[in-house]
C-alpha cells in the first residue's frame, strides 16, 4: 500500500476516527488528540498492513490499541487542556502563580519550534482548519495533523518538566563584534542587539538547542529564531544536527584578566626599556635638529614612545609574523572575532589608541598614534580628507603661497583645532617635522631599543597564544595562534603607555605644547 493510498483511505475514514473518539472522550479537544494519536500510529505501522482490502480492519485495531494506551496514561498524568477559550491575563497576573496550568502552558508556547508554534497558532488561537491551514502553510492535511499531534505531546511533556533559567537570563553578557581583514566588513550590524550577543555567548562552550539557547538567555523563541537564522547565514553560529555552537573566538573577560596577570612582567619590561632609552638618548635626538627638537620634556616623551613602539610593534615585529587570515564565506580574508563587554580597567578604558598615517602625492606623510587620554583622536579629522592632509603638509612645508579661499578655510579650522599654529604672517604645524635623513637618524639611535621591544611583542604574542587555547572551544583551538596576534597592539602598546602613565612618566596632554604623538616625515 503506498503513501497516496494510504493518504486516501486516512482521510476517508478521518470522520468515522472522530467520532469514534469523540464518543469516548469528555472533550472536543481530547477526541482530536485521541484521534490524531490513532492516526499517528496507523502511519508509523503502515508496513503491517497486507493490502488495501485489509486497512479498515486494521485500523480499528489500531484504534482499539491506542485508546487503551490513551486511558491508562490519562489515569497517570495531570493534564492541561488546550481549548479555545484560554483567557489572556495581564503579565503581573500570569506571574503569581508560577505552578498553575495556564503558566506552564504558556511558558511552553514560549519554547515550541517555530515549525509546530505556528500550526497551534493558526488551530487553536485563530481558529482555521486543518484544510485552512494545509493551504496557508503549503503542507498536506496529515502533517498539519501530525505537528499538532506533536505540539501537544511537546507541549504536556514540558510541562510536567521543571525548567531552569540559565544565568545570562538575568546577568546577560556584552560583547564588541571585531573585524580586521583586508576587505569589506560586513558584521559590524550583527551584534547590535543584546540578544544576539548572548545567543553568541550561551553557544560558546556548550551546543545547544534553540530551546536550550531560549532558557539560557531568558528570551522566548519567536524572538530568537531571526537572530539565530541571521548569525547561522553569516556563519557566526553553526548547527550541528539540532543544536547550535558559537564559529567565533571571543575574548572572554576571564582570558583578559589571565592574560592581564600573566604578562604583567613583560608589560613591565617594555616599559623599562622604553624609559631607559629615552633618558639615555634624548640630548643626541634633539640634537638632529628636526622642527620641534625644543618640545617640552612632556610632549618629547610622548613623541619618543610612540616613534619607538611604531618601529618596533608595527614596522620590525609585525612583518615577520606569518598571519594566514581565514578566508569567510564571502571569500574576504579576515578576522572576526568578539569581545566580552564589561567592568574596565584604567589602562583599557583610557589607552586604547588609533594607529594611522595620511600621505599626499609627494611621499610626505603624517603618522598618528592618538591615545584617548590626551583628548581628541587628532588622526578622525584627517581620515579619508586627503585635501586636509594637503593642506597640513603643505604647511610643514612652509609651501601656503598658493592657497585657495578653501585651503585658507580648512587652515584656519586647524588653526582653531589647534593643530596649527599662526602668528598672522606665517603658519606652522603643531607637530615635530623630520625630513627623510632625520627620521632615519632617529630610527638608528633607537635601533637596538626597537628590537629590544620587538623580542618582547614575541614573548607577549606567545604567552597570549597559550592563555587563549585554555579559553577556546576545541573547534576553535587551531586559531588561537594567529588570534593572538589580535591583542598585540593592546598588550604591547596600549598596556606599556598605561604604565608609564600610572608611574606618571606619561603626563595628558592639556594644550600645553606640540601635539603628543603626531608626527610628520617630509619626503626631502
């Protein structure tokens, strides 16, 4: 007998099954759930039935079968009917009682599936047929049957369950979707919402089903399921037959303090030889005779760490790492990773930095390292303005003779900004200025400084390496190396400026002089 037949003959018999049941159940609702019971096992045995002459014989054999097992389980288990009529209370008022029927009914609905959430919705709430519901929903009749079989098996079994809120319920977590590559980034939108940050979070070291991630989080599924279907498209989150794990590293607050206490003593060292230097070196640098050689000892020791820690994090320690970027299913090289939100320390807080340079058609350019604590990030208003960076340049240049009406605005909003200083006859940047030969002179004196510092990012990467792969998911271990690679600039830069500022070495910048790491190579 094959499955169309078989289709054939259930529906033809459907009413006969209904009333049936109906003759030996108190309720409407208890017949249809009886009879789609009785239906359910007539498809799972279909293999017994000899031929098309024999299926009314077995039915109701079946029938008789089901409505035994149907009568002792009755007898054992509390039941919640799912009529019509069930009245909808005020939140407040559904709350009081978190053991009555209506409340764990309820909070059940709030963990169906969306595939069988949908057919209760439709049958019991907005009152359409099984046909009705065939059409809208572009299935047979004997699978809206079967998912309302199921919704109610689900449904009674949930709610004889006890269910635990997970703590992200009640203490959810904050996390900063990352991203460095060398293409497009098309994440940035992911995480704006909390709920998808802690979908992220409950899936990290654990697979979890939808209605898992629901009672972690605290969030019903009809308000989880766009979120988990957007994060799985992007491949943030993967599904493993019905469950779900996280396809990021995050950098939990845990691996941040590890990493924070284990490399303290490196952080130290780096800022130790960064003093040193400074102090051993400072009287040959101002004697190279750069424009800005007599800043204030503030503002050179600014000028100086940065200059040394460029040279030796970015232009000597990072072109011998070998990062293999993953490719994501955009085809873009990148890195997309998280960052857990939370209490910050000091040095986090206020030593995040910007690290860029603008260059004109000459070769000159300006190289930024801007740190929060001295105020506005100066490298923003240069971003992506190349006549800006024209008309700063042509300034260091002493090159203003042919300023447009538009050069002369732009100068005099820098001039306001501060970044450039007038005297009425002439204009001059707020910034040390070094021709090629100079700068160079200035990465000799601090050549072996530079290295020094670079040995140590070595040091610092690899600690981070090993802390990191205690902290990640086995599926995510292999990355952790060149995941590493991504709190370089942190540890090696942000967290050594922090420390000479604690030991006070490191004053904020209060107008007080030259601009604190700014600096310009003229290409001369």
């Amino acid at each position: 007998m094959d499955r169309h037949e078989l289709d054939n003959k259930i529906s033809e018999a459907a009413k006969s099954l209904l009333s049936y049941c109906r003759a030996r159940t108190p309720t409407q609702f208890e017949a249809e759930d009886l009879a789609q019971d009785i239906i359910l096992e007539i498809y799972r045995s279909a293999d017994n039935i000899r031929n098309i002459d024999a299926f009314y014989g077995f039915m109701w054999a079946v029938a008789g079968n089901v409505y035994k097992q149907w009568c002792k389980n009755k007898a054992k288990n509390k039941e919640c009917e799912l009529t019509n009529d069930i009245e909808i209370y005020d939140k407040a008022e559904l709350f009081i009682d978190d053991t009555s029927e209506l409340y764990l009914l309820r909070r059940e609905l709030t963990l169906l599936a969306e595939k069988y959430r949908k057919v209760v919705i439709l049958y019991y709430i907005e009152n359409r047929s099984c046909s009705e519901i065939s059409n809208h929903l572009s299935i047979s009749e004997s699978m809206v049957k079967y998912l309302l079989f199921k919704s109610r098996q689900i449904l009674k079994e949930g709610m004889n369950m006890e269910r635990n809120y997970g703590q992200q319920s009640y203490n959810p977590k904050g996390l900063s979707l990352l991203f460095w590559g060398n293409g497009a980034n098309r994440y940035s939108h992911l995480c704006d919402s909390r709920i998808s940050q802690n979908i992220l979070f409950a899936c990290y070291n654990d697979k979890l089903t939808a209605e898992q991630i629901s009672l972690e989080i605290g969030v019903s599924l009809p308000y989880l399921e766009d979120k988990i279907n957007e994060l799985c498209e992007y491949e943030l989150l993967k599904k493993d037959g019905n469950r779900y794990f996280t396809n990021i590293v995050i950098f939990t607050r845990d691996f941040a303090k590890e990493v924070n206490v284990k490399t303290a003593g490196l952080r130290e060292k780096i800022a130790d030889i960064l003093t040193g230097a400074i102090s051993n070196h400072e009287a040959e640098v101002r004697n190279i005779g750069f424009t800005g050689a007599d800043m204030n000892n503030n503002s050179f020791r600014w000028q100086t760490v940065s200059f040394i820690i460029y040279n030796a994090v970015i232009e000597i320690f990072q072109s011998k790492i070998k990062i293999v970027y993953p490719k994501d299913k955009f085809g873009t090289e990148c890195f997309v990773w998280g960052a857990e939100n939370g209490e910050q320390s000091s040095w986090e807080s206020l030593f995040g930095f910007g690290i860029s340079n603008a260059v004109n058609e000459k070769g000159d350019y300006i190289q930024f390292m801007d740190f929060p604590i001295n105020g506005e990030m100066v490298h923003h208003y240069f971003f992506n303005r190349q006549n800006v960076t024209n008309v700063f340049l042509n300034v260091a240049n002493g090159t203003t003779d042919k300023f447009s009406e538009n050069d002369k605005a732009l100068a005099a909003d820098m001039v306001r900004k501060g970044y450039i200083l007038s005297d009425k006859k002439e204009m001059f940047v707020n910034a040390p200025v070094f021709t090629k030969a100079q700068h160079q002179k200035v990465k000799d004196i601090f050549a072996e400084t530079s290295f020094k510092i670079a040995e140590e990012a070595g040091s610092l990467t690899e600690t981070v390496a090993n802390i990191l792969k205690e902290h990640t998911p086995l599926h995510l271990k292999k990355s952790a190396k060149d995941m590493a690679y991504l709190r370089l600039f942190e540890d090696a830069i942000s967290a050594p400026c922090a420390i000479l500022y604690d030991r006070k070495y490191l004053i904020p910048y209060n107008n007080d002089g030259i601009l604190p790491t700014t600096y310009i190579i003229l290409n001369k």
